[in-house]
C-alpha cells in the first residue's frame, strides 16, 4: 500500500502532467493569438495617401450651387469618417465660375484644415507647352492658392503634375524638376489611379437628368473598378519591393466622390488601408527610388520604377475601365450642348 505521501507525490506528478500540457497548450494559443494580431496590425499599417485633382470642381455641369454642393459634401465626407486628404487646384478654373465663390471654395478645404497643393493654371500637357511654357503656367498657377494657405499659416509645396505628364523628351522633364525644386515644391506622385474622371462625367449627366438609376448602376462600377485598382497596385507594390508600402491615391474634385464617400471609406476600411497625409506617405523609402521616366504617356509611379528595378508588374488587373463607362463618356464629352 502506498503511503499517503506517496500517493499524494503521485498525484501531483500526474497533475504537474496534466498542468504542464494545459500550459504548453495555452501558450500555443497566446502565440497564434499575438501572430493573427500582428498580421491585422501590419495589414491596417498600410499607409494611404488621399489627393483630390481638379478643385475648385471637375464638373459637366456648370451652375455654381452645382459645384459649392460638391465641395461641401466631399468636405462633409472626408470630416465624418476623419479622412486626411489634399486638393490639387487649377486656378483657371476660377474663372469658369462665380470667381469669389470659387475662391470660396478652395478656402472651404482649408478650413477644414486641408492643404492645397498647386495643379497649373490651365492644365495643359508639359509635352505640349514645353518647359518654358509649362514652368510660367505653374507659376500663373499659385497666387491666390498661396495666398490663402498663408492665410491659414501654410506655405504652398507640392505640385502634381495635369495627367501625370512630367514631361517629354528628357530635357524637359529635368527643367521642369528643376524649376520645381528650386522653388520649393515637391513633386506629389500617385500609385492608384481609378480613372474616375472617365466615370464622373457620365455620373454628372445622370444627376442632371436625375436618373436615379444611372447614378446608382455608374457608382457601383466605379467602386467595383476602383477595388480592382487598389488590388493591382497593392500587388504591384510588394512585386517591385517585396512588401506593402505607402500608397497615394489619385481621385477628383467630383460629385461622384462626394456621392461615394461612405463607401470609399468603408473600401478604404475593408482593404485594411489606414489613410494619412500625403506627407506622412512620402516617408516611405520607396519614394526614394529614382523616376527615371522621360517618355510622353501619364503613368503612375509603380509603372515608372519598374523598369528602374527591373521587375515586372501583374499582367491582370490593371485594365481599362467598363465599356459602357467609356462609351457614356465619349457621349457626354463630345455633347456639343455641353
């Protein structure tokens, strides 16, 4: 017979099995636990840039109200879900318009603490005007912008370049690039680019129609496009470097994006990407790598570094959008009534 001592000694080697098996496994648990949080962590740490072209307002339709409307429901938007974003203006465009309602609303996007950034006076093609031309319309560009972004104690410093056209043959680009540096702008590139200009005018039209089912069909496209863009540049990213890197999204001054903002954001949320201000993107190291492009056509910056780095992008998913969209737009933009 065991002695009580014994037979206790037993038990507790038997429970110390048991314990031990139960620890292993509950450390087992917490380490899958901490690896799935981790990877939810670096999923949401996907950076993403917001920058809206075209302001005070791509439209077809011309009625101020039309465009304040706009720009107020954009800037609801991007205040209710807390989307940091800047707007690229032409001030051209100011004229197109009510001049001191245009002007007001640029001031809208600064006050509701959105830089600006200078997208030419006219909007004109570098490979057009050439550097000369093209440098002057920059400069023809900045006057009232810059002088309300020292309103709002800002100083002007990035520049996107109209259809991402930086400039053919070479030695245009270079003047450019160099005009640009040494008047302290920073050139604002773009990664996604979801064409939707090519959806926002056939998405206009419909408003002023008030086709309530052409808007909901033309905005589905779109987010359904804009998803498979995001998807391809996400995957191009990590061809080119290896991993996920910063992102910056190219969108429009539109009444399409005021309209598709919830669910641009809740896109935005679904794909785990976490947006910031562009200058916050900017320091990811991939924006280091050289933008040795100097050919005519408007690219973004994944297809202007693959050549550098000598790695190709996915085939599929970068394709042009719908056929029904690109055939509403031809119509709406070559309606002579417009």
């Amino acid at each position: 017979m065991l002695s009580p001592h014994r037979g206790d000694g037993l038990r507790k080697r038997g429970g110390s099995g048991v314990s031990s098996r139960v620890s292993l496994t509950l450390r087992l648990i917490c380490v899958s636990v901490l690896a799935l949080l981790s990877a939810a962590v670096q999923a949401r740490d996907i950076r993403i840039a917001l920058t809206f072209d075209d302001l005070p307002a791509l439209s077809i339709v011309s009625e101020q109200a039309y465009i304040d409307t706009t720009n107020i429901k954009l800037l609801r938007g991007l205040k209710r879900h807390h989307l940091p974003a800047i707007g690229f203006a032409n001030e051209g465009k100011l004229d197109e318009g009510q001049r001191e309602a245009q002007i007001a609303n640029l001031k809208r996007w600064l006050d509701a603490g959105i830089e600006l950034g200078n997208h030419t006076f006219s909007h004109e093609s570098p490979n057009t005007l050439g550097a000369e031309a093209y440098v002057a319309d920059i400069a023809r560009g900045e006057p009232v912008i810059r002088a309300l972004m020292a309103d709002h104690h800002r100083r002007l410093r990035w520049f996107r370049h109209p259809y991402l056209e930086t400039g053919y043959p070479a030695p245009v680009k270079a003047a450019i690039n160099g005009w640009l540096a040494a008047h302290g702008y920073r050139i604002a590139p773009v990664t996604i680019d979801a064409d939707d200009w090519e959806f926002a005018e056939p998405y206009d039209d419909a408003v002023a129609h008030s086709d309530f089912e052409a808007q909901r069909r033309i905005k589905a496209e779109y987010l359904a496009y804009t998803e498979k863009q995001i998807q391809w540049s996400l995957a191009s990213a990590r061809r080119l470097f290896g991993r996920d890197i910063a992102q910056v999204i190219l969108l429009h001054c539109t009444r399409l994006n005021a309209d598709s903002i919830d669910d641009l954001a809740d896109l935005l949320a679904r794909l785990h990407l976490h947006p910031v201000h562009l200058a916050h993107a900017m320091r990811d190291r991939a924006y280091r790598t050289p933008d040795e492009y100097d050919g005519m056509d408007g690219i973004n910056w994944l297809e202007r570094w693959s050549p550098t780095l000598h790695k190709d992008l996915p085939d599929t998913g970068n394709e042009e959008p719908p056929e029904d969209i690109r055939k509403a737009y031809d119509r709406v933009d070559q309606d002579p009534g417009r």
